[in-house]
C-alpha cells in the first residue's frame, strides 16, 4: 500500500515537472524596448520578442502626459518565434506638445484571452529644432532661443512672483517644477500649436505636463506685454491645481478672468469695451462663455473683457474670500450652481443677473438660430389675381352622380355588393358551424358520393397551406445603394 502511495507521487511529480515548461512556454519574453522620437515627424518603437502559437492580436501601447492616456494600435502578427516588433506613432504639428513624455511598448493577447504587456520604455518629445537656453528659478524653467541673458532674467522674476502670487491668493501649494518655452519665431510657435488653435492665441499653458508656451520676439523683450502674458499663463496652471477633479470642470471666463485680473486688472480700455458693448447690445452672456471663446479676434477679446469684468464685479460685491471659496469648491467636482451658491449665496444665473445689472442692462438676447427669410419667388409663381367680374358657372360633371340628394352612384354600387358578400360570408360560417355541430365532418374539397363513407376528419383532412409571404428580395448589385450619411483647449490671452 506504501509503495502504491510513492509510486503515485513519484509519477504526479513527473507530471507535474513536464507540464511547468509547457506553461512557461505559452507566455512570449519580452526584450528592452527602445523608443525614439522625431520632432513634427513620428515617435517610433522596436522590441525584440518570443512570440508562442495561439497569438490573438498584438498592439503597440502608448502613454502620454502625467494622466496617463493610453492609446492602442494593432499591428500585424509576425508569427510564433523570435521576432521584432515595431510601431510608428505620427506626430504632425499640434497633435503632441514638446515636453510631453510618452511611454511606449507592446501588448499581447492570446486566445484564451490573457494580455501580457512587455516592458516599456519612455522618452521625452522635444523641439529639436533649437539649441535652448535655460535658467531655472524657484519654480519655473525658463527655456528660450532668440534674446540675451538678461531677457531671460526678467523672464524667469515675473513668472516666479506670478506662481507666488497666485498660490497664495487661491492658498495651494506648488511642488513640481514649471517649464516655460519662449519662442521668438512666430511661424515655429505655431507650428507647436497645430493649425486647430486660433490665430490670435499669444500663449497657452498646458496643465497636463505643467508647461507653457508663449510667442515673445526678441524686441518684446521689455514690452509691457510680457508682464501680462506671463503671469497669465502661470495663473493658469496654479488654477488647474486649485480646481482640479475628475467629474467637472469650472467655467472657461472664470478661469481666463482670473487670470487676466491677476495679470493686469480691469483697466480702462478693459472697462470701455465692455460698456460700449453693453450700450450696443452686443454683450454676451457670461453662460455662452463657460466652454470656450469665440473664435473671431473683435469677440475674442471681448470675452476676456467680460470675463475680468465679472471677476471685478465678484470682488466688488461679495470680497476675495468669497472668489477665493468659489474656486476652491470645484475641486469637490461640485456643479456650477453648487459652487455658486456656496460661495455667494446666488446660483450661476443669480450671479449673472447681478453682474448685468451692475452694468445696466439686461439679458443679452441670443443671436440665433432664427428663421431665414423668404427669398424672393420666380415670375408667374405668385398667388393668381382675385378674379373679375360675374361668376362663371361651372359644367355638372359627366356622368349619373346625383341619387337623393347627391353622392357617386358607383360608390352605392359598390357598397351594395360589399353588403352581399358579406352575409354570404356569414351564412356559409352559420352552416358550417351548423354541421360540425351535429358530427359531420368538414368537406374535403370534393361532393361525396351516395353511399360511400366519409373518412374521419383526422385521418383524412388536411388544412390548406397557408399563403406564404416572400422575402424581400436584396437588389440587384448594381442596384443603388441608400443609407444614413455619415457627419463630421487651451487658449489664452491677446
């Protein structure tokens, strides 16, 4: 019985010994991948791998930013064995912004289902375009091309009092390092933009990988602007720290209003292009800026009036407190309502109505959509003139139409045959019925015979086939073919 017992674990450790390598073999192995990039051009991956049978599907993964979006792109399975795989990921302008680290490798899916991802490797998308010069502060990185040491200087003071005035104005601390890449040509700043951002943006910052842009040619080195676009931009990232969470967004002309009035205040030129549009009817509503702005530069600018205006009047009315609180309440991924009645004991709507109010006017009234006009109608396609003179009696028509009083003659024909035909209808069921009632069975079609039996009903009758409905046919192939059609953020200042 004891050596039944060993014998038996001696073979189940047998089995067991040549089942772990078939196991182990049913996973690929992964070699380093090795990622590169190319600026305005691609970032391309390759790695090397060990491919089993029963591969279902490979796809190259790639990450991006500090959230970590994944994207997934299947590529071609080469077969079981050694193999590379390579992937290029295309990178036009605007579609990846310079600092961005990415993350790429691959990830395989066998058919049982199982995923098994290899090892990545990351690299950072730069502007290779330029040698950059770069000076670092308390916080901020300034990088820049075009202009001396000095132009650097002043760059990097205003953007390290801008963070510092602004965390302590919203009270959030800033740990992780800010870069800010100053380009003196226009035609190559855009060119990091993308042709989807609007002609007239002069700076953006971009949360996501806590950098900023901003187009300043090397005779704007001292110009006013400078200490606006900044801060500015700076404010804008101190915000997105303030508020930041999962579920809900604040308004676009908070953001941007904030922004501006910590930049600059709501100057005089500010505060006449906000009456004067007031006066005109013009304004719009702050609502129709929570999204984003309009795209043209007169309303463009307009909506960055507003929106320190609002800001302005936030402060005059309810205190920094009260703005301060508003603000910090969307990062609970609070409503808008929520926030604002939080904060000032007014919903959105409330705000808005005593924001117009203070400026004398009332509700914008929305441009459209409204209804086009009737266009102009073709010669002879009008309404035909009244007619003159007596009236023309018209001939009675052809034919017996007049029975008591009136009525079509062929429509009383018609209902007296349909009258016929349907109490022979019920006459016929009556006798039938009349019939089965008394045992005899239903007629099969033909007279019987005198004095030959009648087969019983079950043995011998059998219903009519019922008609049947046909398909439609599929058209032809070169039949035309008929179906639906098929359809179709960051900014910043002036």
């Amino acid at each position: 019985m004891a050596r039944a017992a060993r014998r038996a674990m001696v073979l189940a450790l047998l089995a067991s010994a040549l089942l772990i390598p078939t196991a182990f073999a049913a996973d690929p192995t992964f070699q380093a991948a090795k990622a590169t990039a190319t600026f305005l051009d691609s970032i391309s991956v390759e790695q090397r791998v060990t491919l089993p049978s029963g591969v279902n599907r490979i796809e190259a993964v790639v990450r991006s930013g500090t959230e970590g979006r994944t994207f997934l792109a299947e590529i071609a399975n080469p077969g079981a064995g050694e193999q590379t795989l390579r992937y290029r990921h295309e990178t036009p302008s605007g579609s990846l912004y310079p600092n961005t680290v990415v993350e790429l490798g691959f990830r395989i899916t066998l058919d049982d289902g199982t995923t098994i991802d290899g090892p990545t490797d990351r690299v950072r998308y730069e502007d290779t375009r330029f040698t950059w010069k770069t000076l670092e502060g308390e916080l901020v990185r300034i990088h820049w091309v075009e202009g001396d040491d000095a132009f650097g200087r002043r760059a990097l003071r205003i953007g390290d009092e801008a963070v510092k005035n602004a965390t302590e104005l919203l009270g959030v601390q800033e740990t992780e390092p800010v870069d800010f890449f100053v380009y003196g040509d226009r035609d190559a700043f855009y060119d990091v933009l993308g042709p989807a951002l609007q002609e007239n943006v002069g700076g953006i910052a971009l949360a996501d990988i806590r950098t900023m842009f901003a187009n300043i040619a090397p005779s704007q080195g001292n110009d006013p602007w400078v200490s606006i676009v900044v801060p500015h931009e700076l404010t804008h990232l101190v915000f997105d720290t303030a508020t930041r969470n999962v579920y809900h967004a604040p308004p676009h002309w908070l953001n941007e209003g904030l922004a501006d009035y910590l930049a600059q205040g709501f100057n005089g030129g500010m505060r006449a292009n906000v009456e004067a549009a007031a006066r005109t009817g013009n304004l719009m509503p702050l609502h129709a800026m929570a999204g984003r702005f309009p795209s043209t530069a007169e309303r463009f600018s307009l909506a960055y009036d507003e929106s320190v205006s609002a800001i302005d009047y936030l402060i005059r009315t309810h205190g920094q407190d009260a703005l301060v609180k508003l603000i910090r309440s969307y990062a609970g991924g609070v409503s808008d309502d929520e926030a604002f009645t939080a904060a000032l004991g007014v919903d959105a709507a409330g705000f808005e109505s005593g924001w117009l109010t203070d400026l004398g006017v009332e509700p914008p009234v929305p441009f459209g959509p409204k209804p086009a006009p009737l266009g102009p109608l073709p010669p002879g396609w009008g309404e035909a003139p009244a007619p003159t003179g007596p009236p023309v009696a018209s001939p009675p028509p052809a034919g017996p139409t007049d029975i008591d009083g009136g009525g079509d003659v062929f429509a009383w024909v018609g209902l007296a045959i349909l009258v016929v035909i349907v109490v022979v209808v019920v006459i016929g069921i009556a006798v039938v019925a009349r019939g089965l009632s008394r045992g005899e069975p239903l007629p099969t079609g033909g007279p019987v015979q005198p004095g030959k039996a009648t087969a019983p009903a079950s043995a011998g009758w059998r219903p009519a086939p019922a008609p049947r409905l046909e398909e439609p046919r599929p058209p032809p192939s070169d039949a035309p073919q008929t179906g639906p059609a098929v359809p179709d953020d960051a900014e910043s200042p002036r």
